[in-house]
C-alpha cells in the first residue's frame, strides 16, 4: 500500500511539474556504426531549449528492428512515443495496420505548410523518397535521414592490380573482371554483409540494376523472388563466391565487412551511404566510393528512416510531435546531421546551405552518393515486411554458403513469402465484390 | 482486490494452524504479509500463462474475426522453421548439457580439496558465471571475427585458416554451443563442489579400509550420493536450454538459414516479426509442456535412483 501511494504521489510529482510542457518521448534508431547517438541527444537539448512549450526526451531504441518492436509494444500498451524514426520501409506496415496516422490534415492545418495537399508538400523532398513516406497518396511519413548503397574501394588495391582509381567499374562484366584483378591471395575481390536486413537491401539493389522491380511499389501484397531478374542477382552472386572465387563465403556481418576493408583485406565492399563518415573517420588509405554496378540500368533502392507519429496520441501531443518533426526535417537541421553521419539530406532545400556546397565540395564521396539519389527506387516494403524479407534471405544465406541454388532458394523463398502474405492478400486483392 | 481474495487457498494451512490459537488478528496479519507477494505471483506470472493459453487456442488473420480451435497447433507443426528449430534445440540440448556436466564434475573432483591454488582456479573457472549473458555474447562477436577476432588470430600460429565461425550454418550453432559451455560450466561446478562437501567422509574411510582404490569410491561412493545434486543440475540446465536465447539474439539472429535458431528464437520471432501471437503462443505452450513432462520424468527416475541406491 505505501509502495502504492508512493507511485501516485510520484506520479502527481512528475505530471504537475510537466504541466507548463507538453512532454514528448521521440524513439530513434541507431542503425549504423558510429557515434550517432550522442549527437541525436545534442539535437534534441537543442530543440527543447529552442521550445519551451515542449519537452523531448530521445529514447535509443536499438537497431531499425528493435525500434520497430518497441514502437508496436508501446502502442499495444497505451503508451505510444509522441514520433518515431522508424526504418522507411516500415512506414507502408504502420499505415496498412492503422498503427500510425495520415499526417495530410496536420500538413494542411500546420504553420508552415498551412493548404498543402500531400503532393505538395512531398515536393519539398528528393522523387525516390517519397514511394516510401506515402500510402494510398496519404503522407505516412516525413524523410528524416536516407541512403543509397554505394560501392566502396581501396585506392591502393586498384593501383596495385593495375586498374585506374578515376575509373571504377560501372557495368557487372567490368564489375566482375575488375573484381578478378583485385583478387590475391589475403586479399578478396568483394564483400558486403550478409546479415538480416543488409542482405535483402542489397540483394534489392543488384535485383533492380538487373531491371527488375523486386517488389510491388503500390501494392503490399507482391514480390517477385522467382522473377528473372532477381534470380539473376543471386546468381552472380553465388558465382562472385564460387565460380569467380573474388567473395569470401559465408555470411559476414557488417563489422567484419568493414574490418575487413579497412585492413586491405578487401579491395572493395557493397555498403550504406550512412556509412560514408564512419569509413572516413576509420580508413587510413585512400578509397573512393562509385555507383552500385548496373547489368541494364543504373539503381538502388533507397534506405534510412522516416518519422511517423503513431496512433494514440491526443490532438496536443499530435501537435508538438508535429513541430518536432518539422524541426528535425528542415534544411539546417536535415543538413548539419547528413553531414555528421553520411546519410544525405532528404530536404532538396539542404544542398542550397552554404555549409552544405562547402561540405560537398571537400567530400567528393558525399556527392557521389547524392548523384546516384537520381537513379533511385523504393525500399522493399510490404505487409509483414521483417519475415518476407527474412524468407528471401534465408534462401541467400544458403546460396552463401553453398548450400543451395539460387533457382531453389528462390522458389523456396517465394512460397514463404507468398504464405506470409497470404491473410494480406486474402482481405485485399482476392477479396471480390459479392 | 480479485488477488487478495484467492490468497487464502493458496496458504490455507499456515492461517489455520495460528488461527486456532489466536483467532482472526493473526490470520488478517498473515493474509497481509503474503498479499504483496501473491499479487505479483498472479498478475505476472499466473495470469501471463492463462493468457498464452488463450492466446494458443485463439485463431485469427489480418482484419478477420477471432474465433476458438486448434487452428495454431495445425500450422504450428505443419511450419518447417518450428520443426527445424526443434531440431536445433535438440542438438543445442546435447552439446551443452553433456560437456558442460561432465566439466563441471570433473573441475569440482579435481578441485574439491580447498588449497590457495584450487580456490584461484575455482574462481578462474567461475568467472563466465558473472558475465551478463548479452554481455558474453556481444564479445564474442569480436572473439569470432573472422581473421580479425582473437580467436582466428592465435588460429593462425598453429596454421589454421580463417574461419567464418558465426556466418557458416555448418559452424554458427557449434560456435553458440561453444560459449553456452564456457559460460554454464563453472555455475555448474558450484553445486557439484556443495554436494562433494556434503558426502561424509567416514563412508570414503570405511571403503578405503575396505580396499576400495580411488575410481572404486568415486563410481560406487561419490557418484551415487551425488545423485541428487546431478538431478538439481539438470533441472536446471534443462531449463537454461529453454530459456537463454540472448546470445542467439546478439550472434546470429537464428541465422544463416535458419542454422541457430531455436524454440525461444522462434517464439520471439513470430511474436515479435510476424506478430502471430497465436503461433507464438502455440509454440510456447508445446515447449513448456515438453520441458514441464522432461523435468518431472528426470526428477523422478533420479530420486528413484536415489533412494535404491542409498
């Protein structure tokens, strides 16, 4: 009972004293290496001494899936974070679940952007960003930070297999024959994680490069594992590993990735433009970063995280949640955290900062990755995104690993995807007019 | 208020006994004194299991109607993934629980004896205990690096190639057995060093006098009367299988393919994932079932065991 009692004099405590302040919990992902997390907490004792009428406590959440996670969990419980940023390619879940709100009333009631339709203000962000921040032509979404991946490669290692560093392969077969040249003993031609979530990003992105489209980019109930193009990509892939022999075999995570490269002990690696500042700050010889390699067209699909506010909140947290966002996606905020990170900047406004044509100019890498932003596509989004995507690479696990064919491990992936889908799909396509 | 009053069948006896001597004052002080802790009891762990219950039997899809039946059970043993994680379990149970036991047993014998060097070692050995299992994992993440890690680099002077320990589906479970042993032996070693200390020493006396050399008085003398401390350690090595899947969770993520992943993996999985509760819940109450059936038939045919012996 005085345990009780306690509790609610606490309580009375912490909510009396909040009462000048709408209180806000925002969680946000760390999904990358580095030091992202001190800065997210610089940004956000930036913002509450810049608003007194609201209090922003930046809740670390873990990894895009571990957000994920936690966001449902509070939701389930009554308690959800006043805003997210949540992986982009969630966004279409939280929508077709009812988990988080269409934003098109508080755009067209806010301040700043007061009579936009959604249209309208997506126009503020890059063309391949807004695929994953709509829904049904709802705004779900605002673009916080997002990557491309981005092929990088060690200087050195092009020197000394005699390939010129200002020329970097460009198509698969100069990708390939590269990647042969590259190949010594201790040292790999390739590599790029093979985990979860890495994988079937990337795998995505060699998919569409090979004309493909990987997914249904309008509707959340298709993949095309089975489709040519994607058992293309597996295909080289497996043949990098064992036919070529220029990948080492296996899964790696993306720290033996990195490890990996900054010991010379791989001339190139497959990863996130999100990477771009933790490899600079690591690396200690010169590398360079290129456009993934295309077979029939330059893409990749894009990738980092959104801001949502989820369902549950009252209209006032809805509110502040709302000038929270706004803050964390306008040009100088979006600009100086692209900066410290890597990801680009999904505000085109951004690139017009003096600090930010300074920064572009000192890092050529930086630019590399904004020009491939014009070949971009959608992230990989469906109904039951995380086990869809786990279906398909689990059958890439085993092509890795030499364990299966890509024909195989893409038929069998396939059928559990369809299967995961299947209670979508039923209340959606196949339900037919009586 | 529903928890204070189921309290009373629960400790029934206890308050009748005082109660005949000291009437109703009493027995409201004990109902008292164990609410805090009954509440706790029923709201998380009683009510929890009732609701998988529920949740197990209770079938619904995206947007349908929620209706009763075994509809989960159906799925849950038609899914390939649960079978393999199974399977995975079982191997996981084998490759722990034995080297692990057998360990423990052999450290606690060979350091029984308290010397300043067996209690250094006693420590050294127990060490793994302290360390947070999440904790342990996240290192040997490093410890596994291939090439990089520590453990292919001293590898390597002794000619051995590097080894892509937890992203090979033929290594990663091994590797997860691995670091399960180191870190299970020593807590192990604990209790088998409190049961040698509570074997009487005239019985070893008696035998030696009677001529038994030292293998005779561990197989015919220490062995048996171990019995009940190897019963305890079961139990809860069983349970340890069961229920530690944070370094699943760090390592590997139940990959590649699927090579790690186990009962609890696949339970977090479709709970959290695929949010399916009720095959999460399915799966949940065919692994408690099983290990509940698994640890009542060991306690019995040990104290059986036991009781003949002794």
């Amino acid at each position: 009972m005085r345990l009780l009692h306690a509790a609610t004099l606490a309580m009375t405590l912490i909510t009396g004293s909040a009462q000048a302040a709408t209180e806000l919990d925002l969680f946000f992902p760390v999904p990358v290496q580095g030091k992202l997390a001190n800065e997210m907490q610089r940004l956000i004792e930036q913002f509450d001494a810049t608003h007194p009428d609201i209090h922003v406590t930046a809740v670390y959440t873990g990894s895009y899936d571990d957000t994920n996670l936690k966001t449902r969990a509070a939701i389930q419980a009554g308690r959800p974070p006043g805003a997210v940023i949540m992986s982009a390619n969630f966004v279409r879940e939280y929508a077709i679940n009812g988990d988080a709100i269409p934003l098109d009333s508080i755009i067209a009631n806010g301040a700043e952007t007061k009579g936009q339709t959604p249209a309208q203000f997506m126009d503020r962000f890059w063309p391949a960003l807004r695929i994953n921040a709509m829904e049904q032509g709802h705004v779900y979404g605002v673009p916080f930070h997002n990557s491309t991946p981005l092929m990088y490669y060690s200087v050195d290692a092009f020197k000394d297999a005699g390939l010129d560093p200002e020329h970097p392969p460009a198509t698969w077969q100069e990708w390939v024959d590269a990647l042969r040249k590259l190949n010594r003993p201790g040292r790999w031609g390739v590599m790029f994680p093979g985990t979860y979530d890495y994988l079937g990003w990337i795998v995505s992105g060699l998919a569409m490069a090979n004309g493909g489209e990987y997914y249904n980019p309008g509707y959340g109930g298709e993949v095309y594992y089975t489709a040519p193009s994607t058992v293309g990509a597996v295909t080289l892939i497996d043949k990098m590993i064992h036919t070529w022999k220029v990948m080492p075999e296996g899964v790696s995570d993306a720290n033996a990735v990195t490890t990996a490269f900054f010991q010379g002990r791989t001339a190139t690696m497959l990863l996130s433009t999100g990477s771009l500042s933790f490899v600079r700050d690591n690396m200690k010889t010169p590398y360079k970063v290129a456009f993934l390699p295309r077979q029939l067209v330059n893409a990749a699909p894009i990738g980092g995280a959104s801001l949502i506010i989820p369902r549950g909140n009252s209209p006032e947290r809805q509110a502040a949640a709302w000038t929270l966002v706004n803050w964390l996606t306008s040009p100088e905020i979006a600009g100086g955290w692209s900066r410290f990170t890597g990801y680009f900047a999904p505000r085109i406004a951004a690139y017009d900062m003096p600090e930010m044509k300074t920064y572009l100019a000192e890092h050529p890498d930086a630019k590399v990755a904004l020009d491939q932003l014009a070949y971009a596509r959608g992230w990989f989004a469906t109904y039951n995104v995380v086990g869809v995507r786990k279906a398909m690479e689990d059958g890439v696990q085993a092509v890795l690993s030499g364990k299966a064919t890509p024909e195989a491990a893409m038929a069998q992936a396939q059928k559990e995807a369809e299967a995961l889908l299947r209670p979508y799909v039923e209340q959606t396509a196949l339900k037919l007019p009586n | 208020m529903s928890a204070a009053s189921t309290t009373p069948h629960s400790v029934s006896l206890a308050p009748s006994v005082i109660a005949a001597r000291r009437r109703i004052p009493v027995a409201w002080a004990a109902y008292g004194l164990l609410a805090p802790s009954a509440v706790f009891l029923l709201a998380f762990t009683y009510w929890p299991v009732v609701q998988v219950l529920f949740g197990s039997l209770t079938v619904k899809g995206f947007r349908g109607e929620a209706h009763w039946g075994f509809g989960n059970f159906a799925r849950l043993f038609a899914d390939p993934h649960f079978a393999h994680a199974v399977r995975n379990n079982l191997v996981y149970a084998a490759g722990t629980i034995v080297p692990s036991l057998v360990l423990a047993l052999g450290f606690a014998v060979g350091l029984s004896e308290t010397t300043r060097l067996s209690s250094a070692l006693r420590a050294a050995i127990a060490m793994p205990m302290l360390i947070p299992l999440v904790a342990a994992a996240s290192l040997f993440v490093f410890i596994f690096l291939p090439n990089a890690g520590l453990l292919d680099h001293y590898l390597a002077y002794v000619g051995l190639a590097e080894t892509n320990w937890l992203g090979d589906p033929s290594m990663a479970l091994g590797s997860i057995v691995a670091i399960t042993v180191w870190k299970n032996t020593g807590y192990y070693m604990l209790f088998f060093l409190a049961g040698l200390a509570g074997i009487p020493g005239d019985l070893l006396d008696a035998a030696k006098i009677d001529g038994a050399n030292a293998i005779q008085r561990f197989v015919r003398i220490t062995l048996p009367l171990l019995g009940p401390t190897f019963s305890f350690v079961l139990i809860i090595a069983l349970l340890n299988v069961l229920t530690q899947v944070d370094h699943v969770i760090v390592m590997t993520q139940g990959g590649p393919s699927d090579a790690t992943s186990m009962l609890l993996f696949y339970i977090y999985q479709q709970a959290h994932q695929n949010y399916d509760v009720g095959l999460a819940s399915a799966a949940t109450v065919v692994s408690v079932g099983f290990l509940f059936a698994l640890s009542v038939v060991s306690l019995r045919s040990l104290e059986r065991g036991i009781h003949h012996e002794v």
